[in-house]
C-alpha cells in the first residue's frame, strides 16, 4: 500500500505454485466447473472452462491502480516442480521481462537474441543469487564490447554506414 494514501495498491506478488493441466481439467475445455469457495456480488455460483482458467493468467495483470504506477512481482514457488502447460510460454512472453530497464550494453547485446530465447533466459535467472546476476550482467557487458568490435571491422558496417542518411526516418 501506498504510505500516503492507503487505499491505493502500489504492487502484487504473484507467485506460481503449480498448473492446472489440460489433463487434470479431465473434460472438455469449453465445459463449465463451479468454482468453490467463491460467489459472484449477487451470491450466485460462479461457474468457468478451462478456457477462462488460462484467460484469467492474462487478465490479472492488467490490473492499474488510480495512478497507474502498480507493479508485479512474478515468481515460481520454490517447491515448484510441476510441468508448464503449452500455454504458459506465451503468456511469459506477453508479460516477461521489460528489456528498456537493462544497461544500454546489455540491451544492445540481448537485441539480436529472439525474444522468446530471451524471456526463456529470464525464467532461468529467477532465484539466482545477486553475486551470480552480477556475473552474468558482467558476462553480458564483455560479450556485447566483443560483438561491437567485431561489427566496426566487418564490410556490411562499412557498407550500412555509407548509406546511413541522418534524414532519412526509417534509419
């Protein structure tokens, strides 16, 4: 909570303990469950599909606060060890990492990476110690001053910077 005005919500966490799979729904997707332990404002049973169970993933975290400055805290359940269902990459990749919050250098070293292969890198990075992401933010750091050195002596540099036109908007 904010400290100045309580009733706003500054951040969640939302930590992943485990799936409900395809599998363990045990019907159709589209058919309906009652969900227990909660009813909707009117005091009806509420009642979702497997569909709207994945729909929900997405849904929560368009959650904003009045001033839009909230935040999320998305992480595994330590004890997790459960399989992630076919859905859930791309779930990640919709709201994975905010790669304009890393280091120029690094950005520009994770750039060519897709950004699946990125956010996949991501998920592994969780529950690293500090001293292992400065490692690898260093690691980062050294590989991107390679990859720069290597781009200024080859031809295609030489060849894009002759062509380069500081007017034209699409550069």
């Amino acid at each position: 909570m904010n400290k100045g005005d309580p009733s706003v919500v500054l951040y969640h966490k939302f930590i992943i303990s485990g799936f409900v799979s395809y599998k363990d729904w045990g019907r159709h997707p589209s058919l309906l469950k009652k969900l227990t332990g909660l009813k909707s404002l009117s005091g009806s049973k509420l009642y979702y599909s497997y569909y709207d169970y994945m729909d929900a993933f997405e849904k929560v975290l368009l959650y904003q606060n009045k001033n839009f400055d909230h935040s999320w805290l998305l992480m595994f359940d330590k004890k997790f060890f459960g399989q992630i269902p076919t859905w859930f990459p791309k779930w990640w990749e919709m709201f994975g990492p905010i790669h304009k919050d890393y280091p120029p250098l690094v950005q520009r070293t994770i750039a060519p990476v897709t950004r699946s292969q990125s956010s996949l890198d991501s998920v592994q990075i969780v529950g690293k110690s500090s001293k292992e992401l400065k490692d690898l933010a260093q690691q980062l750091l050294l590989q991107s001053e390679g990859l720069q050195s290597q781009e200024k002596g080859s031809p295609a540099s030489s060849e894009a910077s002759a062509n380069f036109d500081p007017n034209d908007p699409l550069f």
